[in-house]
C-alpha cells in the first residue's frame, strides 16, 4: 500500500535510517490499528462500538508491551535494533493506563511495525501484530 501512496503523491521512499524513530511509531500506530481492523472486520460479524472494543483491546500500550515481550525471540537482528530504538525513545507524553516501562515497549513495537510498513514489508508487520495478539492473550489470562 504504501507504494501506491507514494506512487500517487509522488514522493520517494526515504532512508528509515533517518526518520525519527518516533515518526516511525506514529506511522506505526496507524499501521498496527489498521491491520487489526482489517482483520476483525473481515473475520467478525461485530460493527460500531464492539468491533471498536474489540480492537481497542489490543492497542492499548499495556496489550502491545505483552506482545512486545513474547515477540523478542522471534524479531530478526535488524527488528530488534529498530525495537530498541523506539524503546529508548522518550515521547512528550505517556499514558495514565500504563506504566512507564509498558509506554516505553508499545513504542517500541510500533516503531517497528511502521519501519515494516514503510519499508514495504506489511507481510511482516501483519505477521508480528498476529503473533503479537497471541502473546498477549496469553499473559492477560496467566
């Protein structure tokens, strides 16, 4: 997708290297929800308020630091690289519902999963946010 938007408005593909790691986890904010509401839209009957819930429940920082950990071992050294720097970067603003340290590792996975998305590797990302949703499952009921 996103070659067609660059395709349309004529823009390049930038060096990720030099975009703001916290560009990146704007991006891949928008991404991560994205991929979600493609998925439950077209695996659920749920519309309006639920399906929103429903995919609210998986994009709270406290739900994508659970995915964040169970996701470590299977990141690629590149991955992790770009997850770490997200993790280290200090946005203006954390959240009153979670932690610091949970904060800290949502911008992490959303950083990668916008470096994935704007390198063109949505496969990836889709893959990560589908694992990621597993692992968080898993830890909500432990």
């Amino acid at each position: 997708m996103e070659e067609k938007v660059r395709e349309i408005f004529k823009i390049t593909a930038p060096d990720l290297r030099q975009v703001p790691v916290l560009t990146l986890a704007y991006v891949g904010d928008s991404a991560y929800d994205l991929i979600l509401r493609t998925y439950f839209a077209e695996t659920t009957t749920l519309h309006g308020k639920p399906l929103h819930d429903l995919v609210q429940k998986y994009v709270t920082a406290k739900s994508q630091a659970r995915a964040a950990d169970g996701l470590q071992e299977e990141l690629t050294e590149e991955e992790t690289a770009v997850f770490r720097r997200g993790k280290n970067a200090r946005p203006e603003t954390v959240t009153k519902h979670a932690s610091a340290a949970e904060y800290y590792k949502a911008t992490g996975l959303e950083a990668l999963i916008g470096y994935l998305y704007l390198s063109g590797r949505t496969a990836r990302a889709a893959e990560l946010v589908r694992k990621g949703m597993a692992y968080a499952e898993a830890k909500t009921g432990e």
